[in-house]
C-alpha cells in the first residue's frame, strides 16, 4: 500500500514538472523576438534548472538537454 501511495506522489510529480517545463519553454518561444527580456529570460532559465535537477534528484530522470 505504502509503495502504490509513493508511486502515486512520484507519478503526479512527473506530471506537474512535465507541465512546468511546458510552458516554461513555450514562453522561451514567445520571448524570442522581444527585446528587453533578458531578466524574463534569465529567470525562466532558471526555473528549467530547477526543474531538471528535481527530475534528476527525486526521479532519477536524465535529459539530454543542459
């Protein structure tokens, strides 16, 4: 019971950071002929960062991208 329970967390984790990552990468793309955007970009940046180590370091997902 205690391991579908974790399962369970862990699959909607997966979920929720796919989602993030989503759009953090489709506003990437809307950011990408504007000016001024540099602080924007920085940040979204470092959401991504952040995503990815979480999917690392809790999922033990690796992306390829980095």
């Amino acid at each position: 019971m205690r391991q579908h329970f974790s399962s369970l967390i862990l699959s909607k984790l997966r979920g929720k950071l796919q989602t993030a990552e989503e759009a953090i990468t489709k506003r990437f793309q809307e950011l990408e002929f504007e000016k001024d955007n540099e602080e924007e970009l920085r940040l979204l940046s470092d959401g991504l960062s952040i995503i990815r180590d979480v999917k690392e370091d809790r999922l033990g997902i690796l992306d390829d991208v980095r």
